[in-house]
C-alpha cells in the first residue's frame, strides 16, 4: 500500500527529469483517423520527418525514444532509418505489431500478437532491446498491462489524463459520424481522466489508479503493473508537439516550466508528423491537420526553444534509462 508521507519525501527530494518521445505514426494512420484514402499517403514521416528530429535532437544535445510501428520496419529503407536512431543513441520503443487504434477491443490472441510481435520484430530490425511501450491512441485496460508485463517490457507511457484532448476527440469523433465518415480511431474510457499527470506505478487490478509513487521501490513488484510514465499535463495544457506549435515558443516554455515544477518528471511527446508541413504531404491531408500549415523550420525552431528550456531546468534522459534508474 502507499505511503503517503514516504511518496511526498520522495517527490520532494526527487530531481527534475523529463524525457522526449517521439510517436513514429506514419501518414496512413492519419488518413484513417480522417477517414480518407490513404492510397494518398506517402513515406515522409520516415523519410523526411525523423530525419528532421535526428538533427533537432543532436543540436539540442539529447537522447529521446521512438515508438515505432514495427509493420514500418519491414522495409530496407526504413530498416536503415531505425539504426539510425539506434546509432544515433535513442531508445527504439514498442508501438505495436500494426498500429490498431482499437487494440483494447481486439480478442486476447490478437491484442497479444501486437504486443508481443511488435516487440519482436523491431528488436530483430533495431538489433537492440525493446523495453518500453505506447500505445495507439493512448488507450489502456487491466488485460493489456498484463500482456506487457508477460512480454518483457519495463514500462508503459500510454496514459494521457488530458480533459481538453479528450473533449476534443470526442467532438471530431461525433462530427465524424454526423457527415458519414468512418474513424479508425476510437474513444477511451474517461477513467483515463482521473488518473496521476505524475510517474506511477499502477494498482495491479486497474490501470489508471496508483498504488505507489514510489518508482524506485520493488517490494511490491509483483503486486503492481508496469511503471507509468504518462504523457505530461501541466494546468490543462498537454505538452505535446501540437500543443506547442499552437502556443508558440514563450507560451509552451512557461508550459514545460509549471509541468516541471508540479510534478519534478514530464513526459514530452511529439509525432513524426509534427516536423513536416504541406509541402510533405498529399493537400488532402493538410486540409484537416491544421499544425501542418505551420513550416516545419518554424516548428523545429519552437521546439527547439522548448527543449533548451529544459535542459536549463532538468536533466533529460531517454525514458528506459528513467526506468531502470540508470
């Protein structure tokens, strides 16, 4: 059980930390979230977009994680970009075998085959170890951490406690149906609302509730699920790449400062799309993902200012090595 007293003595003696993650979804996904051809899309998220992250990240001088899809990786050129990252020093994270947005309704068999092959085949393609997980539209349940847990991964980062995200989806999701449109996407339990915008370890019965927030302690290993490393929150605002473009660079500095300080760990995380812009894509899509009519160097510049501006505050580590206190 918690100990209240002992969680604040943590927290208050704990160090500013955060890490960035980078969601690797590739612009199919997106046409399925819109309900478009996705005959359309095409391979800039890979060939273009982490390109772009590769040299964000080595200016600002940081290791981050990618989430990858491994049914991306089957390919030699996407293969060659994956060790890329992995050359490059990053963590190569698990996103799934294919990247279904409905991976909590699927069957047993089948919500374990994503998990387990997803893990597999990027470890086979990266050549390294895959610990970490996320899952496709930050959705969770009790039968999935245990599938995680079977499969060898030390953590999870796919809680994302946003009410502003959450009322928004649900509003394009109704919007969708209203006009006939079909999503591939799909709304999570609003349980996810009310979980910690802090590091946790889960309750061993339910996903979105803490039974210590002491990240270090392994007493209770066998009596929790993965470690949590929810996508951070700071006073409503997700710090999130899209978060940022809308904001600006002074905005979502003062956003990572406040998440920082409320809870001394954030959880950054950016998209493959957030570093490409209309002149990457089919005009179809950029229709309805509006941040793509931002210039990516202009993005690249926010970002840019964001991280700097932790790294004056923190000390930013890929998340496995946060995980496994390394």
């Amino acid at each position: 059980m918690m100990n209240p007293f002992s969680a604040i003595k943590n927290w208050v003696e704990k160090p500013l930390t955060a890490s960035v993650g980078v969601d690797v979804d590739d612009l199919k996904h997106y046409y399925r979230i819109h309900g478009l051809d996705e005959s359309a899309a095409n391979d800039a998220v890979w060939t273009r977009g982490l390109p772009r992250f590769l040299d964000l990240f080595a200016d600002c001088g940081i290791e981050a994680t990618f989430y990858c899809v491994a049914e991306d990786v089957e390919s030699d050129q996407n293969r060659t970009i994956l060790r890329s990252l992995v050359k490059a020093g990053h963590e190569i994270a698990n996103h799934t075998w294919h990247h279904p947005y409905a991976l909590t309704r699927l069957s047993d068999d089948e919500r374990l085959a994503e998990v387990k092959e997803g893990k597999e085949r990027l470890e086979k393609a990266a050549e390294c170890a895959v610990v970490g997980f996320r899952s496709p539209g930050y959705h969770t349940s009790k039968a999935l951490q245990d599938d995680l847990k079977a499969t060898g991964h030390l953590y999870d980062s796919s809680i994302f406690p946003c009410a502003p995200y959450y009322l928004a989806k649900s509003g394009v999701l109704a919007w969708m149906a209203l006009k006939g449109l079909t999503s591939h996407s799909i709304q999570g339990s609003p349980r996810v609302l009310l979980a910690p915008r802090w590091p946790y370890k889960p309750s061993a019965e339910d996903p979105f509730k803490a039974a210590s927030f002491d990240m270090s302690d392994d007493s209770d290993a066998d009596e929790t699920l993965l470690p949590q490393y929810p996508v951070s929150v700071a006073m409503g605002c997700p710090l999130i790449g899209t978060a940022f473009t809308a904001l600006g660079a002074t905005a979502s500095c003062l956003a990572v400062t406040a998440g920082l300080h409320l809870s001394r760990h954030i959880t950054l995380e950016f998209h493959g799309i957030d570093l490409l812009d209309l002149g990457d894509m089919d005009a179809g899509l950029g229709a309805v993902q509006p941040d793509t009519r931002v210039p990516f160097n202009k993005k690249r510049d926010i970002f840019k200012a964001v991280i700097d501006c932790i790294k004056s505050q923190a000390e930013v580590k890929r998340l496995d090595h946060i995980a496994q206190g390394l």
